[in-house]
C-alpha cells in the first residue's frame, strides 16, 4: 500500500510539473510572438527593408528569433551609413566585432577597477590601461571568425546632403566560442603587459564571465 501511494504522489509531481513547464512555454511562446509582431510593426513604420537576401522581412526575423532561442547564443548589433550600398555592407560586420570588443574591453576594466581596484598599484593601474587597449583590440581581432550573420536591414537617408543609406545588422556567437576567442585575446594581450600576467589567474577569471552586448 505504501508502495502505491509513494508512485500516486510521484505521478502527481510530474504532473504538476509538466503543467509549469507547459505553462512556461506558452508564456515564452505568447512574449515571442508579441515582441516579432512589435518589431515588424517598428521595421515597417520606420521604413526598414532587408538587405542581401531574397527572403522576405517576416521570414529572417523568425529564423533570428528561432536561433536567439538555442541556450548559449548572444546577438551582436551594428550599425552605419554610406552613400555605397556595398561599402554600407561590408562596414557592419567591422563594426559588429568592434562593437564588440569595446564593451569586452569595458567589462574587464569595471570588473578589474571593482575586485582589484585596492590592491592595485597607481603604476599597476597606469599599465593595465595599455593593457586594456591591447586586449580590446586582439578581442576585436578574434571574434570576427566567430560572427555568424543574421540579417541586415537598409534604408533611405540622407549623408551631408547626399543621398545614401541606413544600415543595420544582427549576428549572433554562440557564448562558447565568444570566451575562447576573448580567452585567446587575453594570452595575446598578457605577453606585452607584466601587470596581466602577475595577476593572469584573476584577470582569466573576468575574462571567462559572459555578457550581454548592449544596444
């Protein structure tokens, strides 16, 4: 009887369970279609079309959504202008890892100033700045091979008078890969600088956290 009652009470864990999980995913399926349908509705109102492909706005959203859901993936944004359609083009991903770097760069630092900032030398402090700028750099470097593009988007503008266009573009890294490529930035960066290798285990500690690349 013990026995019967014991599977009763598991079966009814698993069910209890299962109706969160589904309930979970309805909700996460209900705030995906709202946030695809507001951004159609933005892309749309502010005269956005896709660029470099022959799929349909509608479509290549829905397949960057469907990818921003795999566990692990961050999307990268970026932006630019040109009078050249194809220069405007080649210009995003550019900025994309730049973007990138730059805030990988001003991560470490917040992080380093915030943990080490009081046992760390004026003359420390001086040098991890060429540090940074080293890093920044390498990082720059090492994540464009890791870049996967996503979809891009122009539009009509005017450029000093000129008539030209507005670029934008998404990719996305798998996190993964990111930290491998930020981890390879730090060992280029650390051979020119002495205060990151005296401090390398905590530095490579930082480095390995992941983030968020803001808009």
């Amino acid at each position: 009887m013990k026995k019967v009652i014991l599977a009763v009470v598991a079966i009814m864990i698993c069910a209890v369970s299962f109706d969160a999980t589904s309930q979970n995913n309805k909700a996460l399926e209900k705030a995906l279609k709202k946030e695809y349908k507001n951004k159609m509705k933005e892309y749309t109102k502010e005269g956005w079309l896709v660029f470099g492909t022959s799929r349909t706005l509608d479509v290549v959203l829905l397949k960057h959504y469907e990818a921003m859901n795999n566990e692990g993936v961050r999307e990268i944004f970026a932006t630019t202008t040109s009078t050249n359609q194809n220069i405007g083009s080649d210009k995003l991903e550019m900025n994309a890892s730049v973007r990138y770097a730059q805030q990988a760069s001003k991560r470490i630092k917040g992080r380093i100033v915030e943990d080490m900032g009081s046992n760390i030398s004026p003359e420390e402090a001086e040098e991890f700045e060429h540090f940074y700028e080293a890093y920044e750099a390498s990082v720059d470097k090492e994540i464009r091979g890791e870049l996967k593009h996503s979809y891009s988007l122009y539009r009509k503008t005017t450029i000093a008078g000129k008539p030209g266009y507005e670029f934008r573009a998404y990719y996305l890294v798998d996190e993964e890969a990111a930290t491998k490529a930020r981890i390879r930035a730090f060992e280029n960066a650390a051979r020119e600088s002495e205060v990151a290798q005296k401090y390398a285990e905590k530095v490579s500690d930082f480095i390995k956290e992941g983030f968020t690349v803001q808009e």
